[in-house]
C-alpha cells in the first residue's frame, strides 16, 4: 500500500460576470448591508445560459493539470481518474465527470459524487483510497457547481447566498516518507436531517429539478458545531494542536459561520480562507476554489498544514487534513 496521495496541483475557474449585492436588490428585497453584515459576501459570480457545470469543472481541472505538471511532473496520461463533486450535473446522467474526461481527453475512468456542499471533501476522501490502494497513480478531483440553476431568484433567504464556479486538485502518489499529502479524511452524515436544506424536485418525486429549500437558523447552528468538530477529530488524529494549523480552509457559506468555528477552536481568523466574501457560496467548489486563490497568490506555501472542513445538505459533513 503507497502511504499517501500528494496534493500536486490544483486550479479554478469562475463564469466572468460579477452580480454585487446592489444588483441583487433590484430584483429582490434585501440589500447590501444586510448581505455583508449577516453572511460577508459582497459579490459572487453566476454563469451565462449555456455555460454548464462540465465547462466550469474542465477548464479549473485544466488550470490543475497545468499546476500539476509544472509544480509536480505529472502528466495528462498519468490520470487514472475524475471525480467531479457536483449537486448540479448537466444532465441527470450520465455524470458531468464523463464530459469533463472527454474534454481533457484523459484516460482511466470517472464518476460524480453528490454530498451536496461537502462533496469536494467526500470526493478527496474517495479519491485518496484509490491512490492508496494503488488502483490509480493519479487522479482529477473536481468540486464543481452552477447553484445559480436551482436557487429560487424569489427567496431572499437562498438566493444573495449561492453562486457559480468550480475548483480542482490533481492527487499523485507520492513515497510515503514524505511529509506532504493527504494525512486523513473523516466523513459523515445524518438522514434524519434531510428537510433543513434539501431541493424539492428530482426525477423520481417531481416533474421539475426543484429549487433549493433551507432552513438557515438551523444549518448555521449544525454547521458551526459539526465543522468545529470535525476540525478537532482531525487534529487529534494527527496529534496535533491548533498551533500547529498554518490554514483552516473551510466551506464557504457565510463568515460569521467560520468566525465562530475559529472562535471555538482557539485559531485566528486570519489564517482562515474568507473567499466567501468575493465568490459566496458554491457549494463543492468553495474548497478548491479558495484553495487554488491562497496557492495563486503566495498565501498557501509548500508544507503548509491545512484542514479543511464542510457541511451541506443531508446533512453532510467531513474534513479533509493535509500537508500542501
Ligand atoms: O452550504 C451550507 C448551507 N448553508 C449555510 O451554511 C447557511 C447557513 N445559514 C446562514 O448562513 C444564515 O442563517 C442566513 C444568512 C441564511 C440567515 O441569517 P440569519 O442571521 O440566520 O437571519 P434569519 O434567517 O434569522 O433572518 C433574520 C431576518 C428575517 O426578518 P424578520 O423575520 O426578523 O423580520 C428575515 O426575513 O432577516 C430577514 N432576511 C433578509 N433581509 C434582507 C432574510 N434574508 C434576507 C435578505 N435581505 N437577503
């Protein structure tokens, strides 16, 4: 068994138009000092008709797979598969995943994961073991999502949240004395929490997809407590304490949700991933995406320890911890 998959580069990509809080409050009745006192964000970006979740998810795992061979050396041929987290297919199947493998004319084989706004965590998680297990060399893991789709435009308690985008990380196999790489992934959910954020349409119970249905007081209170944690099963795990954390990046949902998991775990705000205020909430995207921005920009150096936790409808929840 190889001991560990490296994070060995990772991208983004995100639609070009910009909606502020402003332009929002022309179409519903909120406005832009509600928005930023209450969730942070301040703009977030919503793909154009005609532009899907499978275009998004290709051009960030082409951004990664750039990263990877640059940063890394591993090549296109060396992918042994894609996984692309999604909540938002384009089709209800086959797998976006499916499309995106076409597209970077990859080999090896590819499926989507659906865990909703943990599902970039569930997918490295997945990803990891078959590395691990030596059935891959290396792989795509993608979180990708166009919520712009499925938002009801006329709920202001959904709509000034969820955006477009998608983030990407290729995972290599890597000698396992290397102190880089995925060190542990933890993972769960809970059924009976389905109807606190779920979409009320599907194939097998409506005509139409469904908008998406949340209760806000309610998931904010789990996913304060469940991130925070998650964090710390993580850092116990790897014997670790909140000192020792260069980065917390968790899912992206509102700030007050991260500044109160940050407050219970003793850590600094400042080494936490805030893209929340500039990309808002795009559900498996956030983590990769705010990943792919701190690499961009210098925040996010070579073996830097990181956790990255999330929750989103199921509910789901789970953390991912590794070395960068
Ligand atoms: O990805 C994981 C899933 N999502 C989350 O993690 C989100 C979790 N929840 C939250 O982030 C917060 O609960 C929200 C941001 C959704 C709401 O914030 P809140 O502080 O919990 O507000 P609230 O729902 O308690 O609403 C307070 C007031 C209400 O008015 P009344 O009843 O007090 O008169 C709402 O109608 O704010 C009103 N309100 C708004 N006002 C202006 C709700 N949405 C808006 C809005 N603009 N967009």
């Amino acid at each position: 068994m190889i001991a560990r998959s490296l994070i060995a580069g990772c991208g983004a990509s995100l639609p070009p138009r910009v909606v502020t809080n402003d332009d929002l409050a022309k179409t519903v009745e909120t406005n832009d000092e509600w928005i930023t006192r209450r969730t942070g964000i301040r703009q977030r970006h919503i793909a154009d008709e005609g532009m899907l979740t499978s275009h998004l998810a290709t051009e960030a795992a082409q951004a990664a797979l750039k990263d990877a061979a640059e940063r890394s050396g591993v090549a296109p041929e060396d992918i042994g598969f894609v996984i692309v987290a999604t909540t938002t297919p384009d089709n209800i199947f086959p797998a976006t995943a499916v499309r995106v493998q076409a597209a970077l004319g990859v080999g090896g084989f590819a499926f989507d994961v659906q865990a909703v706004c943990s599902g970039f965590v569930y997918a490295l998680s997945i990803a990891d073991n078959f590395i691990k297990n030596g059935q891959a060399k290396a792989g795509l893991v993608i979180g990708a999502d166009t919520l712009s789709r499925i938002v009801d435009w006329q709920d202001r308690g959904t709509c000034v949240l969820f955006a477009d985008g998608a983030g990407a990380v290729v995972l290599s196999a890597t000698d396992k004395d290397n102190p880089r790489g995925i060190l542990s992934t933890h993972l769960y959910s809970d059924g009976s929490f389905y109807d606190l954020l779920y979409v009320d349409g599907g194939p097998s119970s409506t005509e139409s997809s469904g908008k998406i249905r949340m209760n806000g007081r309610e998931v904010y209170r789990h996913a304060v407590q469940r991130m925070s944690e998650v964090t710390q099963e993580a850092l116990e795990k790897n014997g670790m304490t909140p000192a020792e954390l260069d980065w917390l990046v968790p899912h992206q949902a509102n700030l007050r949700i991260m500044e109160a998991c940050a407050e219970r775990l003793s850590f600094p705000i400042e080494k936490v991933a805030t893209a929340v205020t500039h990309h808002a909430n795009t559900s498996a995207a956030t983590i990769p995406l705010a990943l792919a921005e701190m690499a961009s920009d210098g925040r996010l150096k070579e073996g830097d320890m990181v956790i990255a936790p999330a929750l989103g409808g199921g509910l789901t929840w789970g953390a991912a911890a590794f070395r960068w």
